[in-house]
C-alpha cells in the first residue's frame, strides 16, 4: 500500500487509488505524514485538526481520532505502516516506496547527483514530478496546514519544475520548453525566474516579437501589482535580445556526458547507461496522462502477477501494444512502466528500435545494449523492458528467447508497434491491446489535464467540438493543446473555426514542424511496400466501397450510381482493392475496424491522403 500526499490525500495499491473522504482523521493522517518518520506533538496535531480554536476535549478527542484512522486502515488493508504513540505525541514510520512525497524527494537528490548527464538528471527529475497528482491536499479541510505545509511543498515542486525547464533550454529543447513555461507563468505570475525562461525559450525559437511582448506584459505585472522592477537578469535578458545576441544553442551551456562507464542500476531506479548505448534509457513519465484506463490497469495487473509455479526458463512476460501512429502505444508503455516501477527493483529500461531516420535497428544491436544496460548479477529481482516502436517480430525474438538472461534479472516486456506483430505472439505469447482514438469523455479529459479546468470548463462546448475536429486521435489533441497554451489569449470558441479552416495545417508545432499530424502520416507511408501505399492513396480518395462500406441501392435519396460501378460498388477508375491489401494496411495500423463495413479509415488520416494525391497531381500537371 502506498500513500499518496502529492495532490489529494489518497491510499494507492498498484494502479488502484482510493482518494480519502474529508474528514478529521485524514486531517491526521495528513499531518503525520508531512512529518513521516519523526515525533510530532500532540498539541500541533490538535492545532491542524481543529485549529486555533480547539475544543477543551481536543486532547481526548485525538486519541479518539487515532482510532479512528487506525479503523480506516484496517477498513482499506493497510499493512506494514502503523501510527505509533510516542512520548510526546505520535508518529508514522514510512519510506519512499510507501509515501510519495519521500519519494520525490529521494528522486530529487538521484537527480541532483546526476548533474555531469543532463539527459539522465532530466528524465529523473520528470520521473520525480510525475508523482504529483493534481490540487495538493485537496480534501484534507485544515487550515493549519493549508497554511504551513502546502505553500512549503509547492515551492520544492516548483524548483524541480524550474530545473526541469533548465535543462530543456540548455539542451537546446526550448519548443518542449515553452510547453511547461506557458502554464508556469500564468499560475505563478510573480515567479520571475519562469518568465525569464519563458522569454529566452521564446527568442531562441525565432519569436523575438513575442519575447520582447512578455517582457513588456511582465514588467508591467511587477511594477502594477508589486511596485517594483524586473530583476537585473530579466533586464539583461531584455538588452540581449534587442541586441540580436546569440543565447547559444544549449551545447556549451550543459556538461557532455562523461565517456567513462556510467552507473549501473540501482535499486528502486535506473540511473544513467553506458555512453555506448544511445538507444536505451530509462522510461520518461508522461506529462498529462489521461484515458486508457482499463488498458492501464489491466497491464499493470499482468505484469506484476506473481510468476506461475514452475516458470523458471521460460520465455519473458510480454505484453505487446499496438496500433496507428500518434495514437499513443508509446505514453501508454511509459505510464504504466511509472505505476509498476516499484515491482521492479533492477530497474526499467525503455529501448527505441527503430532509429531516427526511421530505420530499424538489429536485434543482435539491442540485444548488446541490453546486456550491457542490465549488467551481470541481479538473479531473482526482477527489470522492465519497454521496446518501444518494433517494425517486425525478428527484431524482438532473439530477446524474448527462453533464458535469455540466465544470470541476470528476470525480465518483462512491453512492445510497442504499428504492427498487429500475430506471428510473434502465435510463436512466443503475450497479451495484445490494440488501442483506437480517445472516446470523447477521454479527449475532453486531456483537454483538462493540459489547459487547466479554468479555461475548458469555460468553454465546454467549445472544447468539446476542438476534439471532435481533432477526431479524438491523441496526437493531434497533444498538438493542440500545446499550440493553445502558447496562445493563451485565444479563446476556444475562436480556435474552433480557426482549427476548422485547415486543421492539417493548424495541427503543426511551427518551432518543430516534425511534430505535425501531416508529418506523422508521410513517415508512417514512408515506411510501407510502395504497393501498399499507392492502395492507401487510393483508398483515401475513392469511394467507401473501397473499404468493403454498404453502397444504399434504394430508396428515394439513393445516390446515382455510375454507369461503370458493379455490383460490388466500385468502378474502372477505382477497382477492388484486395483483401490481403487491406489486411496488411490494418495490420500496420493504417486502416481500423469497421463498422460500417469491415475496415474503416480515419478522417485525418483521409484528409491527409486526399491532399496529398492533390499536391502529386499539380506537380504531374506542372510537369
């Protein structure tokens, strides 16, 4: 059982939460826990429980109050932590892998020790704020520490966040940058430092204009509200840019990595590879997790039920998620890779397959890195691999072989890939999820997460049609949401008929153009047999019939049909597609399940095939 302090107070078992109803004992459990593993006295107690004011049955009823949470977590299964009365007051003994924010704090200080690697620092310290759950303390009604506490915890939250932006910026990664920095700056108007990050994310992206405008917008914040002038390094900060000064390109500004061996994993967390391992990390958390629930946790399930008698020798657990590009295999096998970590002591490793060029990477490749990452020993703990972005199942066999690492951890697996990848798991077994669009309460759910409930809930209808423009499909909804929090000023109800004029084109990062839906789309048919991407072209600009769709043959609003279409509904000009054609494009996650009819094709994806035989088309008439 794990406690959960960062957001609302809650008892967490695996994937499973339970958020604590107000009451007196959680305002108990709240501030014992703040306080986890030293003696707090009862008078403070009685002062967070009842407050300045305490009844002169306060040191009577706090031992009632005792009981009762000791009641609550009989009631919930808490075992392992007990509430200890001590002289003096009480105490509650906890460690990282049972209360969150010790946690966080223990991922902090992995963090800090990781300066000389600013990948590895990053990706732990994003791994430390993942823990943050929303509205700190949310349902513990205690002025005291609402008081005390809370602004305390929120500001060591803010300097890891502050970090994070940091590093993003002295990695030259300032577009994921301003992500983070536009929501920073609107909720912490008087936290300079995030403006000034915000600022020079801004004019090292190409917007000088829109540097300059929020230094403007800040000053005057400062001097209206505060009475006073920005600090001397926004001020700095402000001549640069008027100066056309380079701020660098983030190189020079971060150490390089040290060639030397890194660190091996550790216990609870996996520390910094090999330099020699390029493609094998550990696993980010994700920004804004939202939706896929049952899939959620039904992996999690699998992958932390207890071995059946008799496996040792067998092949790895694996637990394959597939689906169309953009559609979020990926964020799927990172979070849950966060809710299991604790099952896996030796650590979880995230291997990229393919390269960045698209091509694949060998088997015999990873399978090197691997070894190398997991190190010798370790025997009966257990590690997490996340292959992320399979092309074929030889590219993973090799690793799922029966005794693979016989002298090291035991291994579970988790593949992502555009394939439906049947032949490997006909040949070595494993669960399947093949993951579709968001449902609509899932889109609007991460419309909330990313732009804040002030400004959906504002505008509900409107949000509501941008993810149905969006067609529910996951990446477009992050492209969006980013482009909207660097529009704050935009109004939903506007940005609907702004996406609705050309939602291709509006659906691109203009500081990263590689991250667009059009992009996504031209790789995933880079990558295909050029017979199968001419069948997608046409398929994405011919009749429904194409797709094995119904064609209405009656009744009075029955289209005509043309002279030259069969029974079948299809034409000279658009002949049947074959059926093991549509079967190889659904298995690569281009074509859907019906209904209507046995396949069906996204609307973007359409969208996009339609303008990009339109485009051929003016080059062939040009020509």
């Amino acid at each position: 059982m794990r406690f959960q302090l960062l957001g609302p107070l809650a008892l967490a078992d695996g994937p499973d939460a339970v958020v604590l109803q107000p009451s007196k004992p959680v305002i108990l459990l709240a501030a014992l826990l703040l306080h986890a593993n030293s003696t707090v006295s009862a008078e403070y107690l009685q002062r967070a429980v009842w407050g300045e004011d305490q009844p002169a049955t306060a040191k009577a009823a706090l031992q009632t109050c005792v009981l009762r949470l000791r009641r609550l977590f009989a009631k919930h299964g808490v075992t392992g932590t007990s509430i200890e009365a001590v002289p003096g007051g009480y105490r509650i003994t906890a460690g990282p892998p049972t209360l969150d924010l010790l946690g966080f704090r223990d991922q902090v200080r992995r963090a800090t020790a990781l300066a000389a690697d600013p990948e590895a620092e990053l990706y732990t310290l994003k791994d430390a704020l993942s823990l943050w759950q929303g509205s700190l303390l949310a349902n513990v009604r205690s002025d005291v520490l609402h008081r005390d506490e809370v602004p305390r915890l929120s500001e060591e939250r803010l300097c890891a966040v502050e970090r994070v932006c940091d590093l993003l910026l002295g990695l030259g990664r300032c577009g994921e940058a301003l992500v983070d920095l536009w929501t920073a700056t609107r909720v912490y108007p008087g936290h300079e430092r995030f403006h000034e990050q915000l600022i020079e994310a801004l004019y090292r992206t190409g917007r000088q204009s829109q540097a300059l405008a929020e230094y403007r917008r800040v000053k005057g914040f400062l001097l209206d509200e505060l009475g006073v002038d920005p600090s001397p390094s926004l001020r700095q900060l402000e001549l640069s840019i008027l100066r056309g000064e380079d701020l660098g390109t983030g190189e020079a500004a971060v150490p390089a990595m040290d060639p030397a061996p890194a660190s091996r994993v550790i216990r609870g967390a996996t520390v910094p590879l090999p330099a020699a391992a390029p493609g094998a990390v550990p696993v980010p958390a994700v920004p804004h997790f939202t939706g896929r629930e049952a899939e959620a946790v039904a992996m999690a399930a699998r992958l932390t039920a207890a071995p059946p008698p008799g496996a040792d020798g067998q092949r790895p657990l694996t637990v394959l998620v597939s689906g169309a590009p953009g559609i979020g295999k990926s964020a799927l096998a990172h979070h849950v890779a966060h809710l299991v970590r604790d099952s896996f002591p030796a650590g979880r490793l995230l291997v990229r397959m393919t390269r960045a060029d698209g091509h694949p990477r060998t088997a015999d490749e990873v399978a090197a890195e691997v070894a190398d990452a997991l190190g010798p020993g370790r025997a009966g703990e257990r590690a997490l691999l996340v292959l992320d972005d399979v092309v074929d199942a030889d590219q993973v066999r090799p690793l799922l072989a029966p005794g693979v690492r016989a002298e090291g951890p035991d291994l579970a697996v988790v593949v992502t890939s555009r394939m439906g990848l049947g032949g490997l798991i006909a040949t070595h077994g494993g669960w399947v999820h093949r993951l579709t669009a968001f449902t609509e309460a899932e889109s609007y759910a991460l419309l909330l997460a990313a732009l804040g409930p002030e400004r959906v809930e504002a505008e509900p209808r409107a949000a509501r049609r941008l993810t149905a423009l969006c067609g529910h499909f996951p990446a477009a909804l992050r492209i969006l949401t980013a482009r909207l929090l660097t529009r704050p000023g935009l109004r939903l109800g506007d940005a609907v008929d702004w996406l609705g004029d050309d939602p291709l084109a509006r659906l691109t990062l203009t500081d990263s153009p590689d991250h667009s839906v059009s992009g996504l789309f031209d790789r995933a048919l880079g990558r295909l047999d050029p017979r199968l991407s001419e069948a997608l072209l046409r398929i994405g600009t011919g009749p429904p019939e194409l797709l094995g769709e119904p064609t209405a043959t009656k009744g009075p609003e029955a289209p005509e049909r043309p002279a030259d279409m069969d029974g079948g509904g299809c034409t000279k000009s658009h002949p049947p597609v074959p059926e093991d054609v549509l079967e190889q494009l659904a298995d690569a996650g281009l074509l859907e399940d019906g209904p209507p009819g046995p396949y069906r094709i996204h609307d973007l994806l359409r969208a996009h095939l339609r303008r990009t035989v339109r485009i051929r088309n003016r080059r062939t008439e040009k020509v």
